[in-house]
C-alpha cells in the first residue's frame, strides 16, 4: 500500500506545471530549538532503517521525525566519536556508517555491536605508523570494491582498506589539500585546493592531474573545486571559487560552465557548495553565498531562491552546505542555521497567500470563502473582503468601512435570488458585487442588536421560512440569533419585547455558532453551551435540543457543538469542540461518537464521496466511513500563527477550502493521497537495568537469565510526513493481554517478570489500522533459575522418592529391630520368669515334702524363699513393663524411677542416698533400648550396694560431657575384694550383668575400691 501511495504521489508532483516552482518553494526547519546540537549541518544521510543523520559541527544527530539523538566525542572515552566537526557520511553495504571529521580523523559506527563497541575511532598516533596520517578529513567515498577514499587536509588522498584497516596515500604531483570527492564508474575525481581537478584509478591507484596548474600566476578555470557531484547520467558537476558552475558533460565528454555573463535566466553567479537531483530529475544547487538554485536541465533555466526572514517557510540562510534527498522525494538542505527540508507530501497543500497592506500589522484572519456563479472566489476576512477572478492570479483586497468603522467580514451568503449579504462585525449588509456598495437593510437602525453589534460579529446565515413567511436568520455570536421579516420589513431579536423570540422559540443559548438548512429543508443549530438543536416546524415553531447523557452511549458527546455537515443519507456529521466527531441519525435521533477522532474539531465539511474533512488543532484530518479509517495531514504553519483556523468551505465543484491568518489552502479532495501507514517500528535501544545490550536485538530471540528480569526496549518509526500523529502501541504476549498505547513515548519497560517465552510486539498508528506485517516483534525468553528447571524437579523427585524409600527401609528396620526387641524381652520374660517359676516349682515340692514330714522350721524357710522369688519377678516384670514404655527413655524419667527403687531400698538398710545431676541438662532421649539398660544397670549397682556394701551413704553422680554420659555410683562401704570383682554374682548376675549391659552400650565401665568405698564409673555416647 505504501509503495502504492508514493507512486500516486509522485504520479500527482510530476503531472504539475512548472509554475510550482515558479512559486515560493516552503521549507519546515530544524534547528537547535527542534534538537540539533549545532545549526550548522555539513552533511545528511538517511540510513537503511530509515533514521536520518546530520553531521554538524558539534556532534552527530540521528533523527526520526520526532526525536533527535546526539552522539559526540567524549574526551577520555573509548566509545563516541573520534571528533565533533563532522564533514562526511557514508553508509556501506553491510549498514556501517563511516564518518569523517575535522578535528579527530575516520570513525565507524555499527549500531548492532555492543553498546561499548558500536564506534571504533581511527585517529593520527605520533608514534603509531600505520595509523592515519592526519586528523583532518574533509570527505569520502566508497569504490566499487570498498575501499574508502579519504579527501584530506595535508595529506591529499588516502585509500583505506577496511579489511586490514591500513592506509594508503596515493602518490601525485600537487597541492595536498583535498576538499571534495566523487565516484565516476572506476575513477574517483578529487576537487583540490589550489591544483584543480585531480583523478584517481580506483582499479590501480594511478592518478591524473593538470600539469597547467603548477603555475599559480596562471588565470585558470576552478583552480580551487569545493563540491564535485555525480548525476544520474554520469555527468559531472562542480562548484569553485570562481563562482563558475562547471559541468563534465558524459555524452559530448568535455568540461562545460555557466558563465556570470549570462542571462538572469542562464547565469549562475555564486560558488556551488552541494548538489542534488530532485525526483522530477532537477538540479538542486546549494550556494556557498546566495541561496539555492533550481537548474532545470530540459529548459536550461535556473531559479534562485534566497530566504526571507520575514516569512514563514523560507529557507533558514543563504550559506548551504549540503542537499540530499531521502527515499521518499524530500530534501533536506543543511545550512549554518539548521535544516531546510522541502517536504514532497506536504506540496499537495500549496497554500495561497493574500497580500498584505503595509499599514497592516495584524495579518488578517479568514472567516468564510464563496464562490460564485462567474467562478470568482471571495474570502471574508478580519480586514475586510478579497476576491480573486478565475482567470487571474491576482487577489483585490476590498477594504470595507461604514460610518468609520471598518468591516470584519465574518460571513457571506447569497441568497437565492442572487442578493449578496455580508455578516459583519457591525451588522448585516446587502453587498453588490460589482461596485463593492453595501448598504443595511430596512428597520436596521431600529432594531438595538442589528443597529449595531456588540463586541461580536455575524458567524452564520441562512434563508428560512418562519410560519410560511420567508426570513433571513443570523447568527450574531453571543446574541441569540435575530432574523429579517422580508414581509414586515422589520428584524426580529432577543430586544424585541412583543414578539419574545428566546422564549417562544426556546433560544438556550446565546452562543449560536452556526445554522446551517438541510436539503430536505430542516433547519438545525450548532451551539456553543447546549448542543445540537433541530427546528420544530408547527403551529407554535421553536428548537428542541439533542445533548450530552452520560448515562446515554448513543447521545452526543459534547454540547460544544462547533459545525454541522450532511451527508448524502441526509444525516448529519457534527463536530464538537472537545468531544470529536459524531454521527447523528436523523431518522432514530441517535448519534455515534467516534473516540479515535480528534477532540477539538471545528470545522467540517462532507466531499463527494462521502469523505468527511475536518479540522483540529490547526491540522487537517479526515475519516474515510468506507474503510472506517483516520488520516491527519501534517501542514506547514505557513505564517506562523497557528496554522489553520477552523475554517472550511466546499465550492459545488467539491474543491475544499481551508482557511488561516493571511492565507488559505485549497485542494480537491479525489487529488489528495492520504498519509501513508508509519514505517514498521525498529528498535533502537536495548537495555538490561540500564545497562545498553544493544546487541542482543540482533538476535531471532533474547535469552535473559531469571535475574536480568527488568529491562527495557526503544522504538522508533522514522516518519517525516506526519510526524507529529504518529503514535505507539506495544504488547507483551504472555504478559499483557491487550495492546497498551503509549501515545508518543516510543520506550517500554519491563520488570520483575516470572520465568517463561515472551513475544514483545510494537506498532506505530497514525490513526488508521496497522496491517499484520507492520509489526515488530522480538522473542524474549527468560531462563528460569536451576531450582525451577525440568531436570532439578527430576533430581528432587527421585531424591524424594529414594528418601521416602529410605524412611520406609528405615522403619522396616525400626519395626525388626523393636521385634528384636520384643523377642529379647520375650526372651528375658522366659529366661527369668521361667527359671524363677521353676524354682518357685521346686520350692514347693520340697515344702510339700517338708510338710508331710513336719518340718516346719524348713517348710517355713522355703515359704519365704518363695514369696522372696515372686517378688523379685513382679519387679522384673515391672521394669521390663517401664523399659518399653516411649515416654521413659528420657534420663529425667530414668533417675525419677531409679530414686524411687533405690531410695526405699537403701533406707530400709539405714543407707543415705543422694542424686547429684546438675552437670546434667534437661530432656535428653536415649532410646528404649538404652533406658532399659540404664536402669537396670543403675538398679543392679544400687541393689550391690544395699546387700553387701555396707555403707551409710550412697551417691548417684550423673553428668553430660562432649556429648557423653558420665554415671557414677560411689558408696562409702567396706569395698570390693579381688575375688567379688571375679565373682559370678553379687546380686543375681551381679557385675557380669552390669558389664554386659554397658557393653550393649557401646559404653565404657570403671570399677575402683577400696577399704573407704566403692566407685562403679560409667560412660557411653549420646545420639
């Protein structure tokens, strides 16, 4: 569709006369204020993304339209330029930038390395040989090979070869000073200073120059060439300081000039800075002192524009630098006051300017336009009336004045019986437009609003019928409206007291900004406070009014009306000043709001195909209902006082008219090509934090690491035709679920985002829909750290799995270990209970017998011997029945049962006995198995100690230290004899059994005794 639209147009520029250029050329400008880091701009070059660079004295400067980006040399930084005063631009096939400068030699840009090696400087080393010779490069071009040419200051020419990066000075006869440079097939030319024309082979680096310039008292031709350029035909083209445009023409092959001495015409009379061919094949000529040129190469015809301080869209300055042509036909003329560009779109809307009277210090502003039956125009205007005959270019400026005041023509209606009438700032006035006479109508002087105007002026007209009596209605703004009796030859206003017009008809507001009659006769209203109105035609006629419901969607958006315009349907378009436009259907009295159209709307007018023109902002816009689409035209401020101002008219040719101060554009609107959809977005900036990656963009996919979560992406769609509509949108999918319009920030940031695939999207809207292949995307994958990875889920399951095999294995082994148990206790309850039940078995039978034989001493020996043995088995049970209990297998539990055994039996032998535990912290687990051995032990020592010590006191000393336990049982008896250590039992199974059960502990047993006491030493690990 874009290569559609600019074929159109070129199609549209080509077809016209020349008399476009006959006419003042309007220029937009860009200087420092717009961005630029210096007004003067040596030269221009647009990029394969489209972005246009600006070489200036102070730096580089990328623009889109919208955004400058500066980018200069930084003392004592590797990145940036190698200097500030940039004489040359130029773009290779791999879209790397070489750039020259004046101050710092060569430097290369690639904008997809990273951030920190997108420059590489190339300056003189004094101690570096193979560095370049000279800091001072005035310009460059590249060879069909792709070595670089380099015109020096100093050192001649330089060839560099950008594979080795070394240079090589070509070797010639001559001055040393290069200032311009061109490619013509295998030749590139050099314009030297003081030495004419030098040529250089690019195939064997053999040079030819003029011997006849080695005289310098020789009156020769362009002794100094200071631009050199390439046309399309291979002709050469060259400036000098002989202020002669010279030409090397390719077919006749010789060398041609422009002498002064020729016609205004024919002559060239300044030294050519730059050249630039046009899209019409013209040459554009910058001069070094006197403007530009226009060189016409068919008629052989210049044309000399020069700027004009004193009007808008001039050029910026006589001294031009450069000229260069984008892709899309624009040029862009770089001048010591910033940038001139001729924007080829913006041509379309040629605007006519009116003149102006020196007494004049306001320029006047146009209210209305007409055009009659004799096709002659006439526009009404703060300063009276101008008209303009088909057939000449020239405007007549009709200055009007009635009793001293002189006319602000504010309307201009002509009535169907030919009668013209002009709304003033004083009143209503019949006009004849032959003699340019005015004169008030009847009953004026009696009427106290139409005798004079108040502080306002007529803004609408219309011929209408008032109960079958034809009247002419006015809009006096700010006085209701009045309108002319023709019958009673009398005005009707708000003053007049007997016929109470604001009640009868239902004025409700003061501020009527239009009346405007439909072609099925209906009469409607535009009003500034109560919004649309429509005439009641009936026995008691009167306007009812349509306004803004919030809680209505299908209402009208704001009761700011400011114009009406019908449409073929007979329904009405109506703008709003702050609720855009609406679409109001006369048969179901609804509207439709559209709220992608511009809020402030003023005028608006409906062309013949049904498209609606409006204008907003001082801008033009248009909605096209077939395609349900927006377009805005960026128009040059031509005047500098706003742009337009709300005006519109439509001729019944369907010409459109515009109206601003001083001037008015007009165009038939089948003429216009609408603005082309905005570049595809391209991104420009990459940052992780704000850290520049840059080189990541030049990937398919972005891969982050989870902790590089938060970055952020610039866009830009370079856009030099509308550049003040284009808007973004963006979205992240698998984020945002909807698009999100950043207006015109052309940057979106991220942060904090979970792990996962990403596609980032952006777009660029100028009010229409954005076709599917102009959008940018870029995938994002943020890699989730290790412990969210498929493979660490798969290494905790099975470390999982194992550990839930091995808890189960665990308590497998717990479960045959406690059947260990309870079958060692089963074992100990058989062993002991068995053998106790034999003996209590035996000790029966023998007391039978015993008995039988009366002897009762004996029979009563065994008796106790029995109860003494069921004694010993109920304890045993006992403390078999406490071992096994979970809850005992705490210490604490172990010495409360252990005081409660041995304190009873010790008393019962007159034995003292104490615990000592304080070196003993609280709550330590042992085990069932352990407690069990404890006790029995500690039991075992107590009961030793109780039979066959013979002490007064006991102690019990328990400890914990470096995680062991220290028992000790110490009794102040008569002590141990060799021969008890080694005995089998002192008590029951006596030491034997103490010693096996510390051993079941894995522990370690001391026994020490004397004649003064007993110590049994214990200790084992805790777990």
């Amino acid at each position: 569709m874009r290569t559609f639209l600019k074929s159109g147009l070129c199609w549209w520029l080509c077809c016209s006369t020349y008399a476009l250029y006959g006419q003042n050329l309007f220029f937009d400008k860009l200087t420092t204020q717009n961005g630029l880091s210096n007004n003067k701009v040596n030269c221009i070059l647009q990029d394969k993304r489209g972005f246009i660079w600006f070489g200036t004295e102070d730096g580089l400067n990328r623009y889109d339209g919208n955004t400058m980006v500066i980018f200069r040399s930084q003392p004592g930084s590797s990145s940036g330029l190698s200097g500030n005063i940039v004489t040359g631009l130029h773009l290779d096939q791999h879209q790397i930038m070489w750039i020259t400068t004046a101050d710092g030699g060569l430097t290369r840009y690639d904008y997809r390395l990273p951030y920190a090696q997108q420059f590489k400087k190339y300056r003189h080393l004094p101690h570096d040989s193979t560095s370049i010779p000279v800091n001072i490069l005035n310009a460059l071009v590249e060879d069909k090979r792709g070595y670089l040419w380099l015109a020096t200051s100093g050192y001649g020419i330089l060839r560099f070869n950008k594979q080795t990066e070394r240079f090589d000075q070509i070797k010639y006869q001559g001055v040393k000073t290069a200032l311009a440079l061109t490619l013509r097939r295998d030749t590139v030319w050099a314009g030297m200073q003081g030495s004419g024309l030098l040529k250089i082979d690019t195939r064997t680096s053999h040079s030819i120059s003029d011997t006849s310039y080695k005289s310098a008292y020789l009156k020769l031709p362009h002794v100094t060439v200071t631009s050199l350029y390439t046309d399309p035909a291979e002709n050469v083209w060259y400036g000098s300081w002989d202020n002669i445009l010279y030409r090397y023409n390719a077919q006749l092959k010789k060398e041609e000039n422009f002498p002064v001495a020729a016609s205004p015409v024919t002559a060239f009379t300044d030294e050519a800075s730059s050249f630039a061919d046009d899209h019409r094949g013209q040459l554009w000529i910058g001069g070094r002192y006197e403007g530009l040129h226009l060189f016409d190469q068919q008629r052989k015809t210049f044309q000399h524009i020069v700027p004009n301080p004193q009007k808008a869209g001039s050029l910026l300055s006589n001294k031009i630098n450069c000229i260069y042509r984008d892709r899309d036909g624009n040029m862009w003329l770089g001048t010591d006051k910033g940038v001139s560009t001729y924007n080829l779109y913006q041509q379309q809307f040629t605007p006519q300017v009116l003149p102006v009277k020196s007494t004049t210090t306001q320029p006047g502003r146009i209210n209305d336009f007409y055009l009659d039956a004799q096709q002659t125009l006439w526009i009404a205007t703060s300063d009276g009336l101008f008209k303009k005959f088909k057939i000449s270019p020239a405007f007549t400026h009709i200055l009007l004045n009635y009793q001293g005041t002189n006319l602000a023509v504010g309307k201009i209606h002509q009535s169907t019986n030919g009668t013209f009438y002009l709304g003033t700032n004083y009143s209503l006035f019949q006009f004849n437009p032959s003699t340019h006479a005015i004169a008030l109508l009847s009953d004026q002087a009696q009427d106290l609003v139409m005798s004079k105007i108040i502080a306002s002026r007529i803004v609408s007209i219309v011929d209408f019928k008032i109960n079958n009596q034809p009247v002419l209605i006015t809009a006096p703004y700010g006085h209701f409206l009045t309108y002319y009796d023709f019958a009673a030859q009398k005005w009707v206003s708000r003053a007049d007291s007997a016929r109470q017009i604001i009640a009868r008809l239902d004025l409700k507001d003061n501020l009527i900004r239009k009346l405007y009659k439909t072609s099925p006769g209906g009469l409607w209203m535009a009003t500034a406070k109560s919004g649309l109105a429509e005439w009641k035609n009936s026995q008691s006629p009167h306007f009812i009014y349509y306004q803004h419901d919030p809680i209505n969607p299908r209402s009208l958006s704001s009761d700011n009306v400011y114009d009406i315009a019908e449409d073929q349907h007979h329904n009405l378009w109506v703008s709003t000043y702050g609720g855009g436009l609406n679409y109001f259907n006369t048969k179901t009295k609804t509207f439709r709001h559209f709220p992608e159209s511009p809020n402030l709307i003023q005028g608006i007018t409906v062309d013949k195909s049904g498209k609606v023109w409006m204008v907003s902002n001082g801008n033009l816009h248009s909605y096209d209902p077939d395609q349900n689409q927006f377009a805005s035209y960026h128009l040059l401020d031509y005047e500098s006082t706003g742009g337009l101002n709300g005006s519109i008219y439509q001729d019944p040719a369907g010409t459109i008219y515009l109206g601003a101060s001083n001037y008015f554009i007009k165009f038939k609107p089948s003429s216009i090509q609408s603005p082309a959809q905005p570049e595809k977005p391209v991104f420009t900036d990459f940052r992780i934090f704000d850290t520049y990656r840059n080189e990541l963009l030049q990937q398919k996919e972005i891969k982050l690491a989870y902790n590089q979560n938060f970055f952020s992406f610039t866009f830009s769609s370079p856009n030099y035709v509308n550049p003040d509509n284009i808007t973004y949108s963006y979205r992240l999918e698998g984020l945002d679920k909807s698009w999100r319009n950043a207006g015109r920030v052309n940057s979106a940031g991220y942060t904090n985002l979970p792990a996962g695939r990403y596609i980032f999207k952006v777009r660029a809207v100028n009010g229409a829909q954005v076709p599917a292949n102009q959008v940018t995307t870029m995938a994002i994958t943020i890699v989730p750290p290790f412990w969210e990875r498929w493979w660490f889920y798969g290494l905790v399951t099975a470390v999982l799995a194992s550990l839930i095999y091995l808890m189960y294995q665990y308590r497998i082994d717990q479960l045959l270990k406690r059947q260990a148990i309870r079958n060692k206790i089963a074992q100990d309850l058989h062993d002991s209970v068995g053998s106790t039940l034999s003996s209590i078995s035996v000790y029966s039978q023998v007391a039978q017998i015993k008995s039988s034989a009366v002897e009762s001493a004996e029979v009563n020996q065994l008796l106790t011997k029995i109860s003494t043995i069921s004694n010993e088995m109920i304890s045993e049970m006992n403390d078999i029945v406490w071992a096994i209990n979970p809850v005992n297998d705490s210490l604490d539990k172990i010495i409360i049962r252990i005081e409660s055994f041995g304190r009873p039996l010790l008393r019962a032998n007159n034995i003292v006995f104490k615990i000592n535990r304080d070196a003993l912290p609280p709550g330590i687990d042992v085990g069932m198995e352990k407690s069990k051995d404890i006790y029995l032990i500690l039991k075992e020592a107590l009961t030793n100690c109780a039979k066959h010590a013979g002490a007064q006191n006991v102690t019990l000393h328990l400890k914990l230290q470096h995680k062991r336990i220290l028992m000790q049982v110490i009794d102040d008896g008569k002590g141990l004899t060799d021969a008890d250590q080694l005995s089998p039992s002192l008590s029951g199974n006596g030491l034997r059994n103490i010693k096996n059960r510390v051993k079941n502990l894995n522990g370690q047993l001391h026994i020490s005794s004397n004649s003064n006491g007993t110590t049994i030493a214990i200790n084992f690990k805790i777990t």
